[in-house]
C-alpha cells in the first residue's frame, strides 16, 4: 500500500488508472466553486508551465497550508 491508501503504482499503469479514478471520485465530492476555480487555474497554466510543474505547486501548497 502506498500514500494515501492507494496502491503502489510505479510502473503499473492499470493501478494508475484505478487510483486516477478514484481521485475523480474525491473530486467530484468536493466543493464544486472551489474545483472549478482550482481547473481554471490548472486550464490557465498548464500549457506554459506543463502539469508537472503545476502539480508540484498544488503538492506543496497542500503539506504549507495543513489546518
């Protein structure tokens, strides 16, 4: 089991796919104004910056901005 209760998923694309699902899952449970504004940024950014670079400021977003 790897973090947040997913699967290690290193090369393993079909667990890739079920852990992808399942945060689909979790997203659509959250806060819907708050989504669409984190997908807007994300929609706004990522061609210039890639989704890599943008998931990194989201992942360390989240461990500064623990309440």
């Amino acid at each position: 089991m790897g973090v947040g209760g997913y699967m290690k998923t290193e090369f393993d694309p079909g667990a890739m796919d079920l852990a992808a699902e399942k945060a689909k899952d979790v997203l659509e449970s959250l806060d819907q104004v708050s989504v669409d504004l984190i997908a807007q940024w994300f929609a706004d950014n990522y061609m210039a910056a890639g989704h890599k670079r943008l998931g990194r400021i989201l992942v360390a977003w989240s461990k500064n901005h623990k309440g």
